[in-house]
C-alpha cells in the first residue's frame, strides 16, 4: 500500500529563480511538480520526504532555462489485489457503486443498499495500470467485508 522510495526528476528552471535561494526555489517546483500526482509504474506521490542531492544544471540553448537533475525520497501508495481498503462511495448506480480511497477510484458491483458518502471496507480483486492512472476493481463479499459507517445512522 505506502512505500517509501528514491526517485529521480530532471527539473527545468527559469533564471529567474537563479540566486542565494536557488536549492529551496528546486525544491518547491519539486514539490509542486510531484505531489499528489501519480504514474503507472509507481504509484501516486503522497509526499516528498527528502531532497537526497541535486545534479549541476544544464542550460537549454535558446531559452535560458536550466535542467537540474534531481534526486529524492518519496512516500508512494500503491494498490494492490488483495487488499483490504477502507474507502468512502461517491457514485452509487443500481447494481454498483464507485468508492475512492485517497488518490484511487474504485468500482465494485454491489447487491446490498449502499449510498453516497457511506464508508465501505472492500477487497481490491482487480488493478488496471496506465500511464498516469491506477484502476481497480473491489468487492464487499467476503468476510469482514461491508459497510463501515453510514452517514444516515446517528450514533
């Protein structure tokens, strides 16, 4: 589900963001660049941890901006079949229902009466990876399995 890894970026840099401040100004592009966005291959950015080193800069000719290559420690979520998330309905259709669960949308086919906003403890029995997006396929069938909490119920 959460990893914490290292990764690399080449960023490009505008010379106005050359100066004293230059480590800190990559290091909020970085941050603004990477967070909350995700790839097939690894999963969506949670957070940056760690600038681990930034490479010397390369001018590109023409323009004036520089690409710095960039290393740093990530937090990562990641899907899995197998499973077990806890995840709040959004859409509700008559024999489904789409839940998401932080940065992932998943579908399940449901018989029981589930609304919007109800959270749901489901089993990811099912990932699709594309280039930028994760797709998963749950089910509440199983043990332990259902809905956790129903907006309409007054504890």
């Amino acid at each position: 589900m959460f990893f914490h890894v290292v990764l690399e970026r080449n960023l490009l840099l505008h010379p106005r963001y050359f100066g004293p401040h230059l480590r800190e100004n990559l290091v909020m592009k970085l941050m603004k660049d990477v967070e909350g966005t995700g790839s097939g291959r690894h999963g969506f950015v949670v957070a940056i941890t760690a600038v681990d080193g930034i490479g010397k800069g390369e001018i590109r000719e023409g323009t004036g901006f520089v690409t710095f290559p960039v290393t740093y420690q990530c937090v990562l979520f990641r899907p899995f079949k197998g499973e077990v998330l806890e995840a709040v309905v959004t859409i509700v259709n008559k024999m489904d229902f789409f839940a998401e669960a932080g940065p992932v949308q998943i579908f399940v086919s449901s018989h029981v009466k589930i609304q919007s906003d109800s959270e749901v403890r489901l089993k990811i029995i099912g990932t699709h990876v594309d280039a930028t997006e994760i797709f998963c396929i749950g089910t509440i069938k199983d043990d332990f399995l259902g809905v956790v909490n129903d907006p309409d119920v007054v504890v």
